[in-house]
C-alpha cells in the first residue's frame, strides 16, 4: 500500500457494476478500497509514456475494436493503450463489491483501468457501444428475426468479434439470453494467464 502512497492516494473512481439496489446495499467499502489500491498498485509497476490528451481518437478506438477478432486480442489492446499511456490491469473483484471494473485518473493525469473479469465475458453494448463499436448503418439490432449465421457472419466481414455485435443485439432488445453463447464466455482470463473466478 506504502507504493501508491497509501488509501488517501485512491483517486475518484468510475465504476462499473450492477445496477441492483439489494446488491449494492451489500456492498462492502473497505473491500472496494482495498480493490482500488491493488489496481493502483499493480499499475505502477508498469512502465509507459506519458498519456498525451487526444491520444484516444476515433481512428485509435477503431482500431482497438478491430484488435477483438483476434484470440490474444484482449492482450494486443492492453498494450495499445500502454504505447499511448493507458494502463490496465486485471484485478479480481474482492468478496462483496459486484464490481466489472473502474477507471482512475491520477494525480500525474495517468489514465488507469481495472478490470475483474469476473463475467469472464465482453459485457453488453452500452451508448460506447452505439458510437464506436460498430458503423453507424449497423441495422442488425432492429430485424425482427436474426441467425447466429447473420452475426457470424456480419463479425467476420467487418473484422470484429461475434460478441460485440451479439452483445449490441441483447442491448438493442434487451434480451440477454439471445446469443449469450457468442459472448466469449471463459475465454478472456485465460488470454491474460490467471484462472477465472466465480462471484
């Protein structure tokens, strides 16, 4: 903890979890805390760049989506963003704090992300997903009927994976079993070499 300079070195975070107001009554702040110091802790040791603001431009964003298709794809975006001065860092979530991860902006201006993993999954299209994941004529989300042969293979021909487009479907009709077998589930930890585990 004496690297990062302690818990008062824990910089406003923003975080992604559930939405669910019994789970978060549950939720344990301390483990939240002690969450947060080992990402920042963990990112500390990684040398980078200063982050230049602008670095993070639609082509970049772009080309970080395409980067999904690959299977060590989730490893290549990890050091994109490192070249550019973004660190992230895999931490599994702590008993009691439901969390899919945060994003920190340091005192130095260093972007940091951490991730749990503990879906083991790409998580559901959200309003970043509407803007940058897929082209704007994207039109999939609103055909009443859709095979996971026209998922397949609209991923294949835009060169992202299946699970973007099948996460921005659920999204759209807010369905999450459609395609839930397309999500990548159990295959982003091992890409990072740590053994995924359950909430």
């Amino acid at each position: 903890m004496n690297l990062i300079g302690g818990p008062q070195s824990i910089p406003a975070g923003l975080f992604r979890k559930t939405t669910s107001a019994r789970l978060n009554a549950k939720l344990n702040s301390y483990a939240l805390s002690g969450w947060c110091l080992q990402v920042l802790a963990e990112a500390s040791l990684i040398k980078a760049p200063p982050y230049q603001t602008g670095s993070v431009t639609d082509e970049f964003l772009n080309d970080l989506v395409r980067l999904s298709a690959q299977k060590a794809g989730p490893k290549l975006a990890q050091e994109a963003l490192r070249q550019i001065g973004v660190i992230l860092v895999i931490v599994p979530h702590l008993k009691n704090t439901y969390l899919d991860g945060a994003v920190f902006m340091t005192l130095e201006g260093r972007p940091i992300i951490g991730l749990t993993l503990r879906y083991d999954k790409e998580t559901q299209a959200d309003s970043f997903a509407e803007s940058h994941l897929l082209p704007k004529d994207f039109d999939l989300d609103q055909q009443e009927v859709v095979s996971t042969f026209d998922v397949l293979t609209y991923a294949h021909e835009h060169g992202i994976a299946p699970a973007i487009v099948a996460g921005r479907i659920q999204h759209t009709k807010q369905n999450y079993r459609l395609f839930a077998n397309l999500l990548g589930r159990g295959e982003v930890t091992p890409v990072f070499g740590i053994a995924h585990e359950a909430e």
